[in-house]
C-alpha cells in the first residue's frame, strides 16, 4: 500500500492551492454576504482546467484520474465551497455524464465547451416532490416524433441560471417507472424555458441555486443521452461519482476550518499562554486532525476505487456521509476555538460552519448514503 501522491498529483494540488488563495480568497466574504456569484473566478478556472479535470482530452479535457480531482477540490472548497460545487457539477456530473454515456455528437456539441469552461452545465434531477425519492419523477418528456415535449418543474439546481446546458432528468413512460426515465441535454434560451427566482441560502451563497420551469420544451431527439429509457440509471451512476466530489468538498471545508483554528490557536493568548497550550483546545485539534485524516482516507479510497474500474458506489457514500459530518463537527469545533472571534464574518470560520451544512444534504442526503450502504452491505 503505497499513500504517497505522485509528482503530477502534487502539482495539481499546489496549482489548485495557490489559484484558491490568489484568486478566491480576495472578496470571498462580501461574495457570500451579497450572494454573488464568482463569475471572473469561474471563467479563470476554466482556463485552467479545472472545471473538465476528468473529461477526455479528445474533447477539451484535462484526461485526469479522480485522485488529481478530489485533491484540487479540497483546495479550492477550503476557501470557496460556492466557487467548489460550481467546479464539482460540471466536472462529476455533467462533464463525466456526456463523457461516459454521450454519444459523439453530444461530445463535440456540448461537451467541448464544458470542458474549457466556455459553457457551465447543471444537473437537474430533483423536484418540488422528488428529492431523496428521485423515482417519483413527474417532469415529463413526451415523446413526439423527432423530439419530446419537455413539462415540469426542477427545484434548488446548482448553477441555475449561470448555466448554459441543462441536463435534465424526466418521466418519458410513467407505467415503465424508472425505467420509462430518460435524460435530456437541454440548452438555455429554448422556447419554454423559465428560470425561477434564486434561492436566499444559508451556505455556499456565491453559488446560482434556482427553480426552473418547463412549458412545452421541444427537446431534440438527439439530446436524449443513451438509449431509452435509460435515464435512471444514467443519474444514479453519475450521481455514484458526483459523490466522491462532493465528499472531497466537504473533506476541504474541514481541512480550511482546522488550519484557521490551529493557526489562532497558536496566536490567541488566555491566562498567560497561547490556547492551543490549554489541553481543552489541544485535544478539539486532535479530534479535528484525527477525523479529517479519516475522511481523506475514505475519499481517496472511492477516488482510486473509481480509477481502477472497481465499483465505487459504496465507498462514495461512506465518503460522503463520514466527511460530510467531520466537515460539520470540524467546523463547529474551528468556531468554538476562535471563541468570539469565530462568530464574526473576518475570520472565515463563520461561513465555513454555514457552507459544511449542505455536504449533508445535496447529493445525496446522508440518510440517503445510509440506505446506499446498508443495501450495499446487506447484499454482499
Ligand atoms: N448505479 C446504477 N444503477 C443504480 C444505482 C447505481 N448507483 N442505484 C440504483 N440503481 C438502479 C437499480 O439497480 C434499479 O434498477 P433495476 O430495477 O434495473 O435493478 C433502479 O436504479 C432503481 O433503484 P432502487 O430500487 O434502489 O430505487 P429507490 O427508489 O429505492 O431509490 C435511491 C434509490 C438510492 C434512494 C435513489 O433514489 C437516490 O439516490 N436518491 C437521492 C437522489 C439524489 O442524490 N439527489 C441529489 C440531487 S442532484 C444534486 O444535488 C446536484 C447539485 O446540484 C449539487
């Protein structure tokens, strides 16, 4: 067992580290105060590839394993988990969904400017009554010949109205179930297509979260991604590694909290010492370390378990669910650390607390990844 990270991966993580601290760090509190979206900061990183890290070089692609991916992720979502879910939507879900079940010309049409950043994408699948229970489906596609008639209402989509293509999940035959699902690439602008207000949020508030509407789409056939029917089982398998992105978020988010509090910890002074000399704060860093160590274990063990081919579904839930709960306590702990200056907005801890919440929720809630693990469990 070899845990060294080879040079290239290095390099990729210290070019995401310093792109984070030049680029993003500068204006992140009134970005999150005003809920604005980090457009410039995108569009860079676009340019440096990291919103097609994983797609195929062919088609813009930066032809990169997962480790390379989840490794800029941390780095990114230790100083921006908005600016981190924008980059983890394209790249897991989007990009990775056209690049593995698209066929060519959806590659060379849409997938091409994803990859560069050129286009962002969203993934639409949830609805006001199909979150965790994504079969109940009522979008509808209807079929129509040469296209489908697109109907329905998706809620809180990530990149909602910064995206330009939509990849959009809806019932084509309710009497087949999930199996009558279908996913649909959908560009913005079409006739019928609405963007609702954007959601007010407690966390990750750079990001565009909106309701979208569709009345009377007309969907091209050849925007349907794989064979009929197939749509499920497209969201469940692009969702199985979007995962492991958003585990390697929330995996960052701790990360940042716990390097603000050790770096006070050894500045602030009470009775006479610095804090971190006090074992009641000595031992919140020791829990803090010891369970971001765990969750970066479980997170590269999905990564690389998704590099060699092997099925990740399980080892992306526990990811998921063990980071997303340290991202929670770690950063909670990193507040109580800064004591009173942890409330306040300079010292980043605030909005790190507020951001780490959501790794619990989207994707996937955790009782979700439970039910993904338990059968996982129960069935071997
Ligand atoms: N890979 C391939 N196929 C899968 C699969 C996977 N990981 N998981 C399920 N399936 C297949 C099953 O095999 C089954 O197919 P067959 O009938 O052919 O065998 C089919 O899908 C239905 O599966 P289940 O019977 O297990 O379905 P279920 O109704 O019990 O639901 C679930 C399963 C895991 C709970 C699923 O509904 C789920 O994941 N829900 C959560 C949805 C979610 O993650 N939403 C996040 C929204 S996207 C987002 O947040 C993006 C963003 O903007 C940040």
């Amino acid at each position: 067992m070899d845990f060294k990270l080879t040079e290239e991966h290095i390099m990729i993580r210290d070019a995401a580290r310093d792109f984070a601290r030049n680029e993003l760090l500068p204006g992140v509190i009134e970005r999150d105060e005003k809920q604005e979206f980090p457009s410039e900061q995108i569009k860079k990183m676009g340019e440096l590839g990291f919103l097609g890290m994983m797609a195929s070089p062919e088609f813009g692609g930066g032809g990169m394993d997962t480790i390379s991916y989840i490794l800029a992720m941390e780095e990114i979502s230790k100083i921006d988990a908005s600016a981190s879910v924008v980059m983890s939507v394209n790249n897991s879900l989007v990009c990775w969904g056209i690049d593995t079940y698209g066929s060519q010309e959806q590659k060379k049409k849409y997938l091409s400017k994803l990859t560069t950043g050129e286009k962002l994408g969203a993934f639409c699948l949830s609805e006001p009554e199909a979150g965790s229970d994504a079969t109940s489906q009522r979008t509808t596609a209807i079929d129509k010949g040469d296209h489908y008639l697109l109907n329905g209402t998706k809620n809180w989509i990530t990149n909602g109205n910064s995206a330009d293509y939509y990849i959009v999940i809806a019932q084509t035959d309710r009497e087949k179930k999930h199996k009558g699902i279908n996913a649909f690439i959908v560009e913005k602008g079409v006739e019928g297509f609405e963007i609702g207000p954007k959601e007010q949020k407690m966390g990750i508030r750079g990001s565009d979260t909106h309701s979208l509407n569709f009345n009377d789409v007309k969907v091209p056939k050849e925007n349907r991604i794989g064979e009929d029917g197939f749509g499920f089982k497209f969201a469940m398998k692009t969702l199985s590694g979007g995962r492991i992105g958003i585990a390697a978020q929330a995996l960052g988010i701790a990360s940042g909290a716990y390097e603000l509090a050790l770096d006070y910890s050894k500045q602030r002074k009470a009775f006479g010492t610095e804090i971190c000399n006090h074992q009641a704060i000595a031992f919140k860093l020791a829990d803090m370390y010891t369970s971001i160590e765990a969750s970066r274990h479980l997170v590269m063990k999905a990564a690389w378990e998704k590099d060699q081919g092997a099925n990740y579904d399980l080892s992306g839930a526990m990811a998921k669910v063990y980071a997303s709960k340290t991202a929670m306590d770690v950063t909670t702990e990193a507040v109580q650390v800064h004591g009173g200056n942890g409330y306040v907005k300079e010292y980043h801890v605030e909005r790190l607390m507020r951001d780490a919440k959501i790794t619990q929720i989207y994707e996937g809630t955790s009782e979700i990844q439970k039910i993904v693990i338990s059968r996982g469990i129960l069935r071997d």
